[in-house]
C-alpha cells in the first residue's frame, strides 16, 4: 500500500540529505524548499521534518576556538533552529522532527571543540522541544540521531584506510526517517538515539 505524505528535507544538499530526499520521493512523498514551504503546502501540513544539516571541524582551545565554534554552530545549531521554528508553524500533530547530535558530544571533545559544544546544544534542544509547553503541534515526536560516522563519499575519499563495516549507512537511516513517518517503530519522544554501527549492522542504542 502506498503512502503519500509531505516532509521537509533541512541541510538537503548534503550527502545524507540527498539521500533522504531521493528516499522519501521514492516512497510517494513530496519535498518542499524551506523559502518556497507556504506557496507549496497551499494550506496543508508537514508529516515530519528531518534536519541532517551539520559539518565537522577539528581543533582544541589553541586552534581558532572561536572561528570554529561559529561555523559548527551556524551547520548545526542554527540550521536546528530553522527547523524547530518551521515545525512549530507547519509540522501536523503526532508528526516527528528530527535534529542530528552526535555520539562524540555525550562525551568531552578536547580535539574538536567547536563541533562537540554545537552537538550537544543540538541535544539540549532536542530535549527541551520534547518538553510541555514547547510550542510544538500536540504529540510532536522529537528526536535526534547521533551518529559516530557516516558512510558517505567524502568521508571515504577522507579515510580510505579506515574500517567501513563500523560506518553508518545512509539508506539505514533514510528509511528510518520514512518508517517514523509512518508511525512505525517511532521512538519515545525525547530521544537521543546512538547509531552504534558494527559489521555493516546498524543498532539504535539510547542515551
């Protein structure tokens, strides 16, 4: 049975946000871009939004701090915010919106400062969305994914040495964004979600 929906792709020219789009129109959905959402919904509502922009940078306290911090926070937190706000005002309710964490920010980050404090505010986010009062739709599923590494064409090009099968891929997680879609196997709300990814398996371990 097919089913037809509409989400909103935020970081989409990325290699995971690629990947989502072209999974979801696949599956019957329609995309729309943030600037043109209004004019395209024509009055309907959003069945999730899925927020996979972000970046990574090196670099400890002597290594151009604060010129990192701000991209990372501009890739990670800021586009979350996008998201966030776009949710409150087109996302139906018992929907989903999901942000992009990273496992490394659960723990201290010294050698990628930067990248470790935009990753963990994206969690503070993602836990304060999923509180009472909000201003997101009723029932509102928030969710971040916190990925170690991603098994895209540039980090291959970056680490071809490096050991694949512990790498997530991103057909995983793109179907994982339709199936929440559709209500099926949503997680709790709230949830901060570990892709802990070991020989070419993929299991969601939360925080």
């Amino acid at each position: 049975m097919s089913y037809a929906g509409r989400v909103l792709i935020y970081g989409g020219r990325g290699a995971l946000g690629l990947k989502c789009i072209s999974h979801f129109k696949a599956n019957n959905f329609e995309a729309f871009i943030a600037s043109a959402l209004q004019e395209g919904l024509k009055g309907e509502k959003l069945d999730g939004i899925f927020c996979v922009a972000g970046g990574w940078i090196g670099g400890n306290a002597k290594k151009n701090l604060a010129k990192n911090s701000e991209l990372m926070w501009k890739q990670s937190v800021c586009s979350s915010l996008v998201a966030a706000t776009l949710a409150t005002k087109y996302l139906k309710e018992n929907a989903i919106v999901q942000f992009t964490g990273a496992k490394a920010a659960l723990d201290p980050t010294p050698g990628m400062l930067g990248y470790g404090v935009a990753k963990a505010a994206v969690h503070q986010l993602t836990k304060s969305l999923a509180s009472d009062n909000s201003g997101l739709p009723q029932n509102t599923t928030v969710v971040a994914i916190l990925p170690v590494t991603l098994d895209t064409p540039m980090n291959r090009k970056w680490m071809p040495d490096a050991d694949h099968s512990t790498w997530t891929p991103l057909d995983f997680i793109a179907d994982l964004f339709l199936k929440w879609t559709k209500g099926e196997g949503k997680p709790a709300n709230g949830s901060l979600l570990q892709l802990l990814t070991k020989d070419s398996k993929t299991d969601l371990v939360p925080v």
